[in-house]
C-alpha cells in the first residue's frame, strides 16, 4: 500500500496498542466529525511483527501495584467486548504463591474486592492443596500457602487477535501501510511539534504522531531527541504520591529477555478434571526444584516462578519463566532480527530444564515429558522503563509515545484510553503513568515477586 502525503493522526508500529487505538480513535472521530478520518498506521513489517506477534497471551489483573490493577480491569473489559474477533479464552488466571508473597496477594485480592474485580482467595497448605486438587487432580505443589483465583483474564491468540483489531480498524477507514520504515521526524525551525515523518518511502505530514514500537521504543525515542538519561527521586515506593527522596540518574532504557517454550503434548493434554480448558497457572516457589530422572538440581534455593496454558500456534502447553536482565547498554542491544529470528537474544540453554522441571513439580501429569519440549529459538527481549512500569504520555507538543515496558499485550484498553486523551480528555487510569514520576518520585509499589513485571 502506497504511503498518503498526509494524515491526521500518525500511529507508528503495528501492535497490541497502535491497532486498539487505531479501531477506537477511528470509532470516536467517526462519531465526533461524521466522515472518514485519517488515520494512518506505518510499521516497518507488517502486522504482529513485534513483541504482541510472540506474547503468550495471557491476560490478568494480578498486579501489585494498585493503579496497574485498575488499568488491567479496563483492559479486561476490553478483551471481554468480543471474545470471537480478540481469539480471547475467558477461562481465568491464578496467582499461586509460597508463604513470602502470601501477605502481598492477601493484599492484591482485597484491593480486588474494592474495584469489584471478582477472585476467590484460598489460604493456607491444606486448603491450598485441596482447592488445587478440584480443579486438576494430579496437582502436587507442597510450598503453596496462597491461591488467588482471578474469574475473569485468561489468555488470548497473539497473532489472531491483532488481525481481528486491524479488521475493525480498516473496517473503519484506517489506512494500515506495511513496508514502511520510520527514520525520522521533521520539525519547523524552533518548533518543538512534529510536522511531518520521514520514511523510507517517503514523508507523511501529520498532525499528531502515536509512538508504540515496543522494544523498538529506544530507537524513536533517540530521533525525538528525548532524554537518554533520567533522573529518578527515590527515596521509599510510595504508591504515586510524591516525595524528597534522593536523586539518582539511571539510563532510560533496559532490556531484559522473556523465557517463554512449548511442550509438544496433545492439545487436550491439559486439562481440568470436568474435561474444560483450565486457568492460566501462574506459581511461584521457594521449594528447590529437583527433576526426578535425572536428579540434578535446577534450583537449590530462592524463589523461582513460571507460567503456562494452553497454546494454539503449537499445539500442547506454552509458558514461561521468569525474564533475565541483558546486561548491556541499551544501545548496545540488537533488537533487529527480532524474537526467534535473533541470533543473540532467544531464552537461554536453561530456561527449557527449569521450566520442564517446575511444570513436573506442579502437576504429576508433565513428569517425564522434558523430551517433548519443542527445542527451537523461543522468546524475544523487551525494553523497560526505570522502573519497569509504563509510561504513557505527550512528549514534543504532539507525539504521545506508548511505553508499556513489556507489561503490554494484555493491555488492549490502553489504546481506547490514548484516543481518548487525544481528542482531549484526561484519563485517570493513565495519570500515574506519566514521564514526570520519576522526578517528582511518584513511583508505584514493588512486590516480592521474581518477576519484574507483578
Ligand atoms: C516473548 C514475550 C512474551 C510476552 N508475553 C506476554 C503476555 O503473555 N502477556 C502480556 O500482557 N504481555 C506479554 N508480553 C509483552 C507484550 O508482548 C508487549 O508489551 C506488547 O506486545 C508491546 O506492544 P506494542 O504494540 O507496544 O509493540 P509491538 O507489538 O512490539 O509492535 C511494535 C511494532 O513496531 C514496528 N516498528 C518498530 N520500529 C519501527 C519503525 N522505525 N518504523 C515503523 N515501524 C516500526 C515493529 O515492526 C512492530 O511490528 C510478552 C513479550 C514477549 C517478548
């Protein structure tokens, strides 16, 4: 598809957020100006190309932080708007934790019951174990002091569902165009607005640019000359509020790699005792993690966590584990070819081991399955903010740039929340996300979960 000489709005990238924005902006300027907008989506491949092409899928509220779990209940909401067209599973989502996490999921559930976002708290070894055992039978966890079983999220088709977003996107006059690298921005003389993108074919003029490239983030960022370095008042996390905490300048942008594969078993091999798809199981654990046929010792001591559900692109089980940080400067990430196609950056040699392991740790059923593991390249890397929370805000005059710091397939509302503001609302649900946090140290609550995402 050609490139149009001009656009109202400019969305660059073709994922989760540009597509969810795109389909609600183009709903609400219909609605607002009764004719065709125009909206224009570049990426540089095409649909999917990126981190929501890969994602698990799965969708949850479970967060720490008392602002992610109101910004996840709306996207939930979202996802629920049309299960058909998303490919979304509304089977739920369980967070189930070792005694160290149990007073902070304690926490997550009641801050649930407040926002009315129905889950079912269990407490305690025995009850844990039984409530387990109802849902699949061969359940063998020992460590487990807390469930929190979420009734709503539950995982969605990665690449089907954002062909379903950019179908009700094109179906409401936006222009998707692949093939079409951004390289930079032009600007008048002494203007901080963005007047016009530069591409490789050719220049669009715009009246508002959209930024949501996921891992790519660190590159646009860079030719919107926006700070490489920022300046982070600490101090104690204090839930948004500011504080006179000291100063400290860290990097603006980190990768860490996702550890995600599949099992090869039979697609109805996960099941729950009634023969239905059963909830995402997320477990964490202190118990040390032994494989039973080998006996070697995948993880002596500390906490570990993974993830898993059904998988559709494979067949069998798909999850995770917890990421690792890249430890190299931003710049010196090669984020080109990305996710599998990477030579450099795909889950590690040992990340197939531990993951098999805890599976066979948590139920009975993957004992002996490590074999089944699909050994091809899996994962991606993800670029995080300091403080590896989103930021979602108005930079440059007229650039809103969508950061969600690899927090973000599940986030399909956030997309409807930015069409909102650019017409000129203001969302509360996007308020604690601002850029300015770091300054005036409003920084959200950490938890004592091992991923840097809960
Ligand atoms: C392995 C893995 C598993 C994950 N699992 C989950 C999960 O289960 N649940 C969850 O909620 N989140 C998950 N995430 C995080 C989630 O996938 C991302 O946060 C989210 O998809 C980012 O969406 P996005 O729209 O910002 O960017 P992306 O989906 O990354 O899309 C960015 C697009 O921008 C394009 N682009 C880049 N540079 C340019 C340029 N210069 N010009 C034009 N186009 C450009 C790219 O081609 C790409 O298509 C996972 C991430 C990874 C890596």
């Amino acid at each position: 598809m050609a490139l149009p000489q001009s656009a109202d709005y400019v969305l660059i990238g073709a994922g989760i957020h540009s597509l969810s924005l795109a389909w609600r902006l183009s709903d609400l300027l219909g609605a607002r100006n009764g004719n065709d907008p125009s909206i224009v989506v570049l990426d540089k491949s095409d649909i999917g190309a990126g981190a929501s092409g890969i994602a698990c899928g799965v969708v949850r509220n479970n967060y720490f932080q008392p602002a992610m779990r109101e910004l996840m209940a709306h996207s939930v909401g979202v996802w629920e708007s049309d299960p058909e067209a998303f490919h979304y599973q509304s089977v739920g989502y369980m967070q189930i934790s070792p005694e160290t996490m149990h007073e902070d999921v304690a926490q997550i559930y009641a801050e649930q019951q407040a926002i009315g976002y129905e889950s079912t708290f269990v407490e305690g070894k025995d009850d844990c174990r039984r409530y387990m055992k109802k849902i699949v039978e061969d359940w063998q966890m020992e460590d487990t002091t807390s469930v929190l079983h979420e009734k709503r999220g539950g995982f969605a088709h990665n690449q089907a569902s954002l062909e379903g977003l950019a179908a009700k996107a094109r179906a409401r006059g936006v222009q998707i165009v692949p093939q079409c690298r951004v390289t930079g921005f032009q600007r008048d003389n002494g203007s901080q607005a963005v007047r016009a993108v530069e591409t490789d074919q050719g220049t669009i003029a715009c009246e508002q640019i959209v930024v949501a490239v996921g891992p790519w983030v660190r590159d646009l960022w860079a030719m919107l000359d926006l700070p490489q370095q920022v300046s982070v008042r600490s101090g104690q996390e204090n839930n948004g509020q500011e504080n006179n905490g000291k100063a400290t300048t860290v990097p603006m942008w980190r990768y860490w790699q996702l550890e995600e594969g599949v099992l090869q078993v039979d697609p109805s091999y996960q099941q729950t005792n009634d023969g239905e798809t059963p909830p995402v199981f997320h477990v964490d654990s202190e118990q040390p993690l032994i494989d039973k046929q080998s006996g070697k010792e995948i993880v002596k001591e500390g906490i570990w966590g993974v993830y898993y559900k059904p998988d559709r692109n494979f067949g069998g089980v798909q999850g995770g584990a917890a990421p690792y940080k890249i430890d190299l400067e931003a710049d010196e990430v090669a984020v080109d070819p990305y996710g599998p196609e990477s030579p450099q950056f795909t889950a590690s040699k040992t990340f197939p081991d531990m993951w098999c392991c805890a599976l066979a740790a948590c139920q009975q059923r993957f004992e002996g399955k490590r074999s089944l593991y699909l050994e091809e390249p899996s994962g991606g890397v993800g670029c995080f903010t300091p403080d590896s929370f989103p930021v979602f805000d108005r930079f440059c005059d007229n650039v809103y740039v969508i950061a969600d710091s690899n927090h973000g397939y599940k986030m399909i509302g956030v997309g409807h929340l930015v069409a909102e503001e650019l017409l000129g609302a203001t969302s509360a649900l996007l308020e604690p996300f601002r850029f300015a946090r770091y300054e005036r140290g409003a920084l959200h609550p950490t938890s004592k979960s091992p991923f840097p995402w809960s």
